[in-house]
C-alpha cells in the first residue's frame, strides 16, 4: 500500500484541481510501487497517467481529461547498469566515505526523515580528473542504495533541431521520477555548462535552464550524480542544486598500496614484489590506470595456466608500464598535479 501522505497529497490535489501536484503524487506512488516489485500496478498507473484522458466530471476526473505527454517514457536516453561494484569495495578518503554513507543512510531511512518533516539529500556532484573512480562511486551509491543505475546517454538525448534536446530531457526526467534510481551524468560539463559563456548558443542555454528546473524538481528518491572533470565550465547556478559535492582525486601511494594489496588477494600465488614495491614503480597514475594493470597480471596469469609464476608475470608488466610512462603515458589530460578543486564536503 502507498504511504499514506502520498494518498492524502493525491486527494487533495484532485479535489483541488491541482494537476501538477496530482501528477507528482501519482509518479511517487508508481516510484514506490516500483521499489516494492510491484511493476504490474506500476505500469498500469504509469500507462493511466501518460494516456489522454476524457470525460467532463469535475475535481480529478476531470483532470483526467487533460493530455498528459503523449511522449515515450524516456527510457530510451539511458542505459540501464545493475550495480556490482560495493561502496566496500573502494578506496576513498575518509571524509568522502562518511559523505557518502550519509547520503545512502538518509535514502534508507527515508521515513524518519519525512515523519519530522524533512526529506534525504539526493543531488550529488563527483569532482575530479579522469580515472579516480567517479562512474564506479555512482555505482557503488546505487548498489547500497538498492536502486537500478541509468546512465543518461547523450547521443541519444542530444538533438540537432531547435528545442528537441529540451523535449527530450523533460522525457527523461518524467521516467526518473517514476522509478528509484541513481540517475547519473557522466562528463556533466556537456550539458551543464556556464550560460554566461558568449560562445555557446541560445539553444545551449535554453536547454541548461531546462535542465536546473528538472533538477529542482525531481523528487528525493531519485538519486542525481552528476561527474565532471571540468567544475570550471559548469554554469554556476549548478552548484547551488547539489548537496553534496565530493572531490575526487588521484590515489596517493599509500592509497594504491592498499589498492595492490587487495588485487595480491585475489591471486593463488604472491606477487613476487610488496604492494608498496609495486605502487612505487607504477608512480602516480589513477585508479582506472591501477585497475588496467591489475587486469594485465590476471589476464596473463590465467592465460599461463600455472607454466609461469605470478611473480615473473608481475616483472614483465611493470617493464611494459616502465615504457609506456617513458612514452609520455600520464599526466597530459589531468589537472594540475592530478588534483581536484579544494570542497570540503562535509560542508556541502
């Protein structure tokens, strides 16, 4: 059964006439169905909502005579990801871990939060240059929250005719706001950018005003996470719509000790060098890159079917890593020194 200021939110809205607040009780009711495994009943409501409805009686019948959009659901501008990666599973600082475990804490105990007369923080932006595992906290947010993560594709989203991109982003949040998720912008900086910048065009502004106002209202059990690698280009009133802004940054080598070490566990055999051996031939490089050379060693391993030692296979891929770095490998594409802009999230 919907909770029960859901019905009353819906019975007032209809006896009202408010098709805006009728509309957005309905599309919570189906979210919570949802989350519940209720899809039958889901996609009834969702079907009876997006129908065009007829009949002349008054209060929500009549509202129902209303044409709601008559527009896909919107799932098409997003691929769906079942989470794996756990929020245990990663290396973070401190601070972004309790930031982080925050967020998933106030969406579980959703309830609580309502029943003073609050709702959970759900807006969160990931800062940080590329490879530091912006993607995989989204997910890892996701898999503790217990909600599917849609990944908005924006090939499919972005369109070349006058105001088709913002039909297509109101279609997009329509469907997020009938279903639990993690709803996550990757390279935000595309559609997010500054509208004071006098080289992009009208339509660029007109869709990032239309984007803020979805942000503003998408309920609060629909998780945002947005990721950029360039804060700089993001139009400033996009700051203000998070909550929680977590930087990301490079792994120290401390940081990708602990990350070699976890990898070591995973293997039948020792990798012939210490973690911290290891991490210091590899130098700073990012998590992606740690990932990379983690799955060439066990790759290789299991190519070799016990004919070579784990060790020597290790020896081998630091001497391809040694040239590749000697190629110019890192540090073109980064911020400076691999760093994150200064934001305590703790104060966010």
């Amino acid at each position: 059964m919907a909770r029960s200021d859901l019905i009353v939110a819906l019975v007032r809205a209809g006896t009202a006439g408010d098709y805006r607040s009728f509309r957005r009780a309905t599309e919570a009711i189906i979210a919570e169905e949802r989350a519940k495994h209720h899809n039958i009943l889901a996609d009834r409501l969702t079907s009876l909502l997006q129908s065009n409805g007829s009949g002349g009686a008054q209060g929500a019948v009549a509202m129902a005579s209303v044409q709601s959009d008559p527009s896909p659901r919107g799932k098409e501008f997003i691929a769906e990801v079942a989470p794996r990666r756990r929020l245990d599973d990663l290396i973070l600082p401190a601070i972004v871990r309790r930031s982080v475990d925050e967020l998933v804490e106030e969406q579980q105990r959703a309830d609580l939060l309502r029943a003073h007369g609050l709702e959970p923080r759900h807006r969160v932006l990931l800062v940080g240059p590329p490879g530091t595992g912006k993607t995989t906290l989204a997910e890892a947010i996701a898999e503790s929250a217990g909600v599917p993560l849609f990944v908005v594709r924006y090939e499919t989203m972005i369109g070349s005719y006058l105001g088709e991109t913002a039909r297509r982003l109101k279609r997009l949040f329509d469907f997020a706001r009938t279903t639990p998720c993690v709803l996550f912008f990757d390279e935000f900086d595309a559609i997010g950018k500054e509208r004071g910048d006098i080289h992009e065009t009208g339509e660029i502004k007109r869709v990032v005003t239309s984007l803020l106002m979805h942000v503003d209202d998408l309920p609060s059990y629909t998780i945002i996470a947005a990721a950029t690698n360039h804060p700089e280009l993001l139009d400033r009133a996009s700051w203000r719509r998070f909550q929680l802004r977590i930087p990301l940054s490079l792994p120290d080598s401390r940081a990708l000790t602990r990350y070699i070490q976890r990898f070591s566990e995973r293997l039948p055999e020792p990798l012939g060098q210490t973690p911290s051996a290891i991490a210091k031939r590899l130098g700073r490089i990012s998590y992606a890159e740690a990932e990379q050379f983690c799955l060439d060693v066990h790759r290789r391993s299991a190519l070799a079917i016990g004919r070579k030692a784990v060790k020597a296979i290790v020896a081998e891929q630091l001497n391809v890593w040694d040239t590749r770095a000697k190629a110019g490998r890192t540090g073109k594409g980064a911020m400076k020194d691999g760093r994150a802009p200064s934001i305590d999230p703790s104060n966010c």
